[in-house]
C-alpha cells in the first residue's frame, strides 16, 4: 500500500466511512430501494471529509514531500477503495439474490428496482456523480462541504429514476428477474462502470486544477 | 552559497498585497523574519511552501524552481508553524509512523532525541497538548527527517522562556550542521539570541535584508536594542 492511501486509512478517515460499507447489504431488503445504499456508502465517506477538515489533513498533506496534486490523488485513492468495496458487497448480495434466494417470493413480486447487475451498474454511476459533484465541488475551496446537497440532490434524482426506470413500457428488461435478460444487464453493468470511471477520471483532473490555484 | 531565493514575489489579497519580495538565505545561518502581525510573514512563507498560488515571482531551493521540483525539494526541507494542531484526536505516535514513510531521509534516532528533549509522549494526542508542547510537537516533525532548511512560523510563541531558550540552542546546534534556518517572529529577544541575518518586512514589503550587525548599524540609532529599532521602524513607517 502506497504511503498516500495509508496516510489517508490511518489518519485523514472518519471510521463510519469503514462502517457505512456495510449499507451495501440494504440490496438483501425486498421492496427497498436498494439503490440507496450506494448512497449510503458515499454518506459514509462524506465523514471522512468532515473529519480531515477538523484535523487540518489538507494542510499538513501539503506540507509533506509530495506534489500538491497528490494530495488530490490520495482522496481519489481511498474514495475509491471505499466505494469498491461498497460495490463487492452489493455485487456478492446481488449474486445471493439471483442464485440462492432466486425463489423467494417476496424478490419476485417488487415494485422496486431489483438486486441485477442493471443494480450495479447504476450503483456504480451514483459513486461517479459522487466524485463528480462533491470531491471536485469540495476542492474548489478545500474545507466547503456544501456540494454535498448539490450531490444528494443529483444522487436522490438518478435513483429515483433508476428504480422507476423498468416501469416505463419496454424497458422492463431492465430490472428483469433471473437469467433472461443478463446480457443486456451485464451490458449496463459494463456501461454503468465506464461511466463511473469516465466521472472519476474528469472529476481527479478537474479537482488537481482546481486545487493547484487555491491558496490555504 | 544561497540555498532559498525568493525572486519578486507577489501576491494580491482584496486587502493586502506582497510586493515583490525577494531575498534569500545563506547555507548554514539563521535568519530571523520580523514584522508585526499582518505585515505580511506567514504569507511569505506560505508562497515558500507552494501553499499559496502566488501572483508571479519565483522560489528556488537548491537552485531548483519548487514549482516542478516539489517532491525532491520538500524531502529536503522542513516546516513548523506555531500552535496549529494536526489530526488533534490521533497520537503522536500514529502521526509519526505514517508521516516517516514519506521521507526517505527520516531518522529514527533523531525524532526518538527530539521526543525526549521535548518531553513528548507519543502516546498522547495533540489534542491533549498546550500550545508550547504543539510548537515543539511541530518542530519534531521538522527536525527528524534531517531537512537542510527548516522554514518556521512563529516558533518561539506560546514557548515558556525555558523552552524558548532550548529551542534557541537547538537552532544554533543546527546552524553548526549547517541547517539553514528562516523563523518569523516578533520577540526581539529570540533573534538577539541566535539570528546571523535579519529580513524586516512592512506592509508586505522587504524593508530591510542584511546581516544583524548590519541591521543595528544602519537602521539603530545610538544605544538601541534590537526591540527599540524595529518599534521606531514601525512607528516611523506608520507616519
């Protein structure tokens, strides 16, 4: 482990953003909206920044011998580690749901999105509006953690429309139950990840701009 | 041979402005930065350390530009401000075992010397500490990765006059290392105790840069401490 992501575990990390990884099990919840527990994942390393704001962690990251931008690079890092491991909770509850319980009545009758990799792939585009929105909106200062209402607005709006998304005519593939729509969901499975690395990759770059011009 | 060149630095605040500000500083000596509050140090420094994006001008370490040159330059450099408490609910020991893995040149023996000659317990928090034990707590960071300079704001204040006097003695066993040594201050007395050079700044201006003796000579007037000149010097400027 690089001395970045240990500086960022052991010292800048509140531990509810290791506790709120657990909110990933929410997928097990029939007729839930399981989608908020990306949400609630991001919620968890929303903490981090509170706390690392009240331990002056941007400042003293500064300081040591590193470039100002990795500095950027060591938030990108745990964001990153955290919400994956959200992501393998939910992908190993998912794959509970589609196999062992897969005749659990309560799963087949569900007004709610389903737990399908359509699942995952929009929790994975909730983590990238996460970066998008709030760690690049909070390194236009470095202490401002107002974008986080932006982000729970944006956030409560993509799943809204994610979990309504199958009631539209013709798009009930989407949130299918079992195996007979999995390549069009592992589709969006796969186009859900690009997106969230598309998001992650603009949002670093915008954000080691963004922070290289501010003074603290 | 000048280790830190700050050339025509210049950074505008809505309500205040450093002004081209150039100086540098002599391997092996200890300069004391003076000014009264706001006149302009901690911003000076904080352009040193890239902390704030200045306006134009350059900062050199080593005859190496900071900006492209961060990485090599900080491993070689330290910084200590005043009181401000880093990850105040962690212990210092937990501090130290993550902040060394970012030095290739952190010396064990050395931050173990500094602990106990500071009287710090790396079981405690910062948190937990006063604001003199927060200064020393500083400057041990500072001082265990072996830095050849060491920038420090405002290290002497909230320092009972004993610590002072360590610390002072600490800088001029440094100096014989040959550290170079930049610490602002605004107690006269710590700079007649150990400061070879003198850069007096006003209003964000360098108004003087020279040695002491220099500093007495051409800016004293007969009979004059140090704390004497730079108040006349102040009260002059105000006129």
């Amino acid at each position: 482990m690089n001395a970045l992501l240990r500086k960022e575990m052991r010292l800048s990390a509140s531990a509810l953003s290791y506790i709120f990884i657990i909110f990933g099990v929410l997928a097990i919840l029939p007729g839930y909206p399981i989608l908020c527990g990306a949400f609630f994942v991001t919620l968890g390393l929303f903490h981090s920044y509170q706390n690392a704001r009240e331990s002056n962690d941007i400042l003293y990251s500064a300081l040591l011998p590193i470039a100002k931008r990795d500095v950027v690079k060591g938030k990108f890092q745990f964001a990153i580690m955290v919400e994956l491991a959200g992501f393998l909770v939910m992908a190993a509850i998912t794959v509970v749901r589609m196999t062992v319980l897969d005749d659990v009545e309560a799963y087949h009758d569900n007004a709610l999105m389903n737990a399908n990799p359509f699942f995952l792939g929009m929790a994975l585009v909730v983590f990238g509006i996460f970066n998008t929105v709030f760690i690049s909106g909070f390194f236009r200062t470095a202490y401002n953690l107002s974008p986080f209402i932006t982000y729970i607005a944006v956030a409560f709006a993509a799943i809204v429309a994610a979990e309504a998304l199958h009631h539209i005519p013709g798009l009930e593939a989407v949130n299918a139950f079992g195996f007979d729509d999995i390549v069009l969901q592992l589709g969006l499975l796969i186009a859900g990840a690009a997106v969230y690395a598309a998001l992650t990759y603009l949002s670093y770059r915008k954000s080691c701009r963004r922070f290289e011009t501010i003074d603290l | 041979m000048n280790v830190v060149e700050l050339k025509d630095v210049c950074k505008k605040y809505p309500s205040f402005e450093l002004k081209n500000v150039s100086f540098s500083l002599e391997r092996g000596k200890v300069t004391g930065f003076i000014g009264r509050n706001g006149a302009g140090k901690t911003t000076t420094i904080k352009s040193m350390l890239n902390l704030i994006h200045t306006d134009s001008g350059d900062v050199c370490y080593f005859g190496l530009p900071l900006l492209g040159n961060e990485t090599e330059v900080k491993q070689r450099i330290g910084y200590s401000t005043g009181t401000v408490s880093w990850y105040p609910r962690k212990t210092l020991g937990e501090i130290i075992d993550v902040t060394k893995a970012f030095y290739d040149t952190w010396d064990e023996e050395a931050c173990r010397r500094y602990m106990e000659l500071f009287d710090l317990d790396a079981d405690k928090k910062p948190m937990e500490l006063s604001d003199g034990m927060k200064v020393k707590c500083n400057l041990m960071f500072a001082l265990s990765h072996g830095a050849e300079v060491l920038i420090l704001d405002e290290p002497t204040s909230g320092l009972d006059p004993f610590s002072r006097d360590e610390l002072l003695n600490v800088f001029t066993t440094l100096k014989e290392h040959g550290v170079t040594i930049l610490f602002s201050t605004h107690i006269t007395s710590d700079l007649e105790k150990c400061a070879d050079n003198i850069i007096y700044i006003h209003d964000g201006e360098i108004r003087a840069d020279c040695s002491r003796s220099d500093f007495m000579k051409d800016y004293g007037q007969q009979g004059e401490t140090l704390e004497e000149i730079f108040l006349r010097l102040e009260r002059e400027a105000r006129i």
